[in-house]
C-alpha cells in the first residue's frame, strides 16, 4: 500500500482497520546472495540501496534483537554535514543530499526538519577553528556561516549568551541546512521500502559465527540456523569487534556507552539545535516537546547499554550553563547505546581481509546523520566488491599507511 | 558510577581515576624491525573484548599510580581474582 493522502482518507474511512503491516516477517531462507548483519538505520539502508540502486534482490538484513532498537533509536536525532576533513565532509554532505529527498524517496515521513545547527564557539581558539571549518566547508560546497553573538541572541533569546557566563559565547557556525530526523521512522522507512523491494528482515536472529573456506566467506551461522551467502556485509556498530573476531580480524575500534536524553514534554521553546563543544553538551527540542540531550561518552569500554551518573551529571551541568531556564527541567527517559568510536573519529567502510566480507563500523558517536549515505556507500561497496569514490579513503588498511582523517575535536563536536 | 578498588589506597568512586585501555600492549623493542600492519596492530588494533577484559586505570585523583584490573564490559563488575 502507497502512503498517501487518499490512503489515509480510505482509511478513516474504514475505521483504519484495514493498515497492513508495514514490513513482513518472513522466515529465512537457506541462502541469499547477500547478508547483511545488523538490522539498524544503516544495515536497513545498506540493503534498500543494494535492491533499488544495484537490481540485488535475494538480501536479508539479520537483527539480534528488533530494528532499530540498538543505536538507531539510541541516538539525538542531529543531522548535519559540516565536518572539517574533505573526505568525510563529502560522505555527510552525500547523506544530507539524501535526506533531503528521503521521505519521498521512501514514502515514509521520516520528519526531517531542517532546523538548523549552532557549533558554539566560546574560546577565541574555537573562533579560530570555527572560521577554518567554515571556510572549509563552503570551499567543498556545503553550506556554513558564522553568526555574530547578537544575532545568536536574537534568534534564540533563552540561551545565555550574557558576557558574565562562566564559558561566554563569542559567536558560532551555523549549518541552516541541518537538522533532526526522527529516528524510529528512518528505521521503520528503510525497512519498508526495502521489503517492498523483496529483502528479508529477519529480526530475533543473531549471527553466532562467520563460515569461510579458502579465506572466502561462504555463510553464517545464527540462532535461527545456518544461512549460506556469497556476500556478507556487517554493520553492527559497537558490537563490530566481536562479529570482527568470528572472521579473524583485528579493527582499530573500541566500544564505549554513549547516553541520551530526553525531558518531560513541554511547550515549544527551542526552534533549532545547540551543540557546545567547550561546554559539551547539545540540546534541541522534539515534535512531542521533549528536549532532546546528549554529551560524552562513558571513559571505559563497555557493553553494557547503560552509562553512569557522573556522565549524566556532566551532560545536565553543560546544558544548565547554556540555558539556566532548564534547571528545573526533569529528565523523563535516558538510554546508553553503544558506540563503536575509531582513533580517527571516522568510520571504516571497507573490504575486510576475507573475500565476500565487508565491514561497516566506528562511526562512533556520530553514525545517526550518516544512515542514508552510510547505506549508499556501503551498498555500492558490496555490490561492486569495491568502494565508491566517496568511502575509498574510509577503507580498514588506512591504518597501516597512515592516511587517517583526523575528526577528532575537528567535527564541530568532541567525541 | 564504578567503585574501582586501587591497590594502593583501597577503593575509590570512579571519578577519581582515569582509564587506560587494554592492558598487557608491550610496546616493540625495535620498531624498525615491524612491517606496517604489525606496527598498526600495535598502535590501534584493540580486543575490545565483551566480557572478561583486563584493563589500565590511573589513580589519578589519588596516589597516581598505575594498575591493572579485570572487569567484565557486560556487567561492569570487577572480577575478584583480580590483584
């Protein structure tokens, strides 16, 4: 069923006791031409794009738990592209290309909301590095300004921007084309389209190892029995080490608890998104009227889905000092998801080692604004058994040559 | 929030150490010696081990000293057997 205005009348007119699911629950096959491992944002992307883009029909994307429920449904919901490096600005802007297209691609509102993104400078270093990014960005083609601290106060005047702040805001980038999504939608989006196109999403299904002969993958075993394929594509963020290790190999990543929050619902009262750096914090207000929160992460490796208090202390410290309105603000829900965070704060979209294996991992704290180009990338990637031009210099052996991306403290955001 | 047991000074909240990662990387004798993909095993390559995984802390509010642990990176528990 097309989603449509007339759908939604028929509907209504019926009671709506005639929605179909939107997505089947088929059992798996014993063999596909593709697998992908991970039914998330990305992994539902990835095999969407392997059907429409690449004529692959014979996909499952196999989920350990319920789509979405990992760091898809984990995350702020930020979406922006203004990253330093050219390469990995060039992979974002590729997915807010695509995000600007996405609900009518999908027929499926993933309310994407162009709200805006503010990177707070409060240092004159952060100034510098803020013109430097800036400059950076318009030079790849993306858009970015620098806003003045007047205009930060006229436009959102419950900020403290007054010069008496502990951390006085001097100014910020500002990325108009930024925004939020709704992330459970994006989840629930790619997996409709994709089943419309013919992929099996197998969710309670978790992979228990990667079969190989002759350094050739040949399958997986899961809790739901064997399943043979030619290709097997795994993007499972902070459990990338551990799929990683059943095929053999070492990746440069560690996985740390990452919280988020969101507030009581209230009136709207926050029309954008705020991102500190030097405070660290961000902050931006859902459609349901919740504040939306996120910080660092938890200092340890972890696996928990769950992150410690002085973290969350930390986080509500960052926004009270933004907003002194929100003290009295009571925290409704929080979650830990667990990201997968590289040295280089980029993520590795690369062939593995093993032929037919391809690994999709260490986007870290960032992966949410990257679903649809992430998917994109990767799906060429597995399709062509070789990486567009866009994620070539995300590839696993950067390591060894030493061609890292430095985005760390370089993202408009520490990690 | 961890209670991490220093062997120094007995145990502390976890806001007074920092952390150092997986123990046990010794670092190469002879760098010169490695090829490429041994010394990138070294620098960035990680177990990244869910469960038993013996780590670093700093007491670094506190004697300052460094320590080895085995935590669990499921349950966050400490193991016992751990000096």
């Amino acid at each position: 069923m097309k989603y449509s205005a007339l759908s939604l009348l028929g509907n209504a007119l019926t009671q709506n006791r005639n929605w179909k699911p939107a997505w089947r629950k088929p059992e798996p096959k014993s063999r596909y031409d593709a697998v992908i491992v991970g039914g998330g944002g990305h992994g539902l992307a990835t095999a969407y794009y392997l059907a429409k883009e690449h004529g692959m029909r014979n996909i499952a994307v196999l989920e350990k738990g319920w789509i979405g429920g990992g760091n898809t449904g984990r995350n702020t919901t930020i979406v922006r592209s203004n990253y330093l490096w050219t390469e990995a600005s060039l992979l974002y802007e590729k997915s807010m290309e695509l995000w600007e297209g996405l609900s009518q691609d999908l027929n499926y509102n993933v309310m994407f909301s162009q709200r805006g993104v503010y990177n707070l400078g409060h240092t004159l270093q952060d100034m510098r590095d803020i013109e430097r990014r800036v400059g950076a960005n318009r030079l790849n083609g993306i858009d970015a300004e620098i806003v003045r601290t007047d205009e930060i106060t006229a436009a959102i005047p419950h900020l403290n921007t007054s010069p008496s702040a502990r951390y006085p805001i001097l100014g910020a980038s500002l990325q108009r084309r930024a925004g939020v999504a709704r992330h459970d939608a994006v989840a629930w989006g790619f997996a409709r389209a994709a089943d419309k196109l013919g992929v099996d999403i197998i969710e309670q299904c978790e992979v228990t190892a990667i079969r190989r002969d002759n350094g050739r993958v040949t399958g997986v075993e899961t809790s739901r029995g064997v399943i043979e394929a030619d290709k097997v594509g795994v993007v499972v963020a902070g459990h990338a080490s551990v799929l990683a290790d059943m095929a053999g190999i070492r990746l440069p990543v560690e996985s740390h608890p990452l919280q988020a929050f969101v507030s009581e619902p209230m009136k709207p009262i926050l029309h954008t998104v705020i991102m500190s750096n030097a405070v660290h914090g961000y902050i931006s207000q859902s459609d349901k009227g919740e504040l939306v929160i996120g910080a660092g992460i938890d200092s340890y490796v972890g696996y928990g889905q769950r992150g410690s208090f002085q973290t969350i202390e930390h986080t509500m410290e960052a926004i009270v000092e933004l907003f002194p309105i929100f003290s009295r603000v009571r925290m409704l829900r929080q979650w830990g998801g667990i990201v997968d965070v590289c040295p280089d704060a980029c993520p590795i979209i690369s062939k593995m080692p093993v032929e037919g294996l391809y690994f999709n991992c260490g986007w870290g704290t960032g992966g949410f604004k990257a679903t649809p180009g992430s998917g994109w990338v990767f799906a060429h990637t597995i399709a062509q058994d070789q990486p567009h031009d866009l994620n070539a210099p995300f590839a696993l052996n950067r390591f060894e040559t030493g061609a890292l991306i430095d985005e760390h403290g370089a993202a408009a955001v520490a990690h | 929030m961890l209670l991490i047991r220093c062997p120094y000074c007995g145990e502390r909240a976890e806001t007074e150490f920092s952390y150092g990662g997986e123990a046990g990387i010794v670092r190469p004798k002879d760098p010169d010696a490695l090829s490429d993909a041994e010394w990138a095993d070294y620098v960035f390559h990680r177990k990244n081990t869910k469960g038993a995984y013996r780590e670093l802390w700093n007491h670094a509010l506190g004697c300052r000293r460094w320590f080895e642990l085995e935590r669990d990176t499921v349950t966050y528990r400490f193991n016992d057997d751990a000096s």
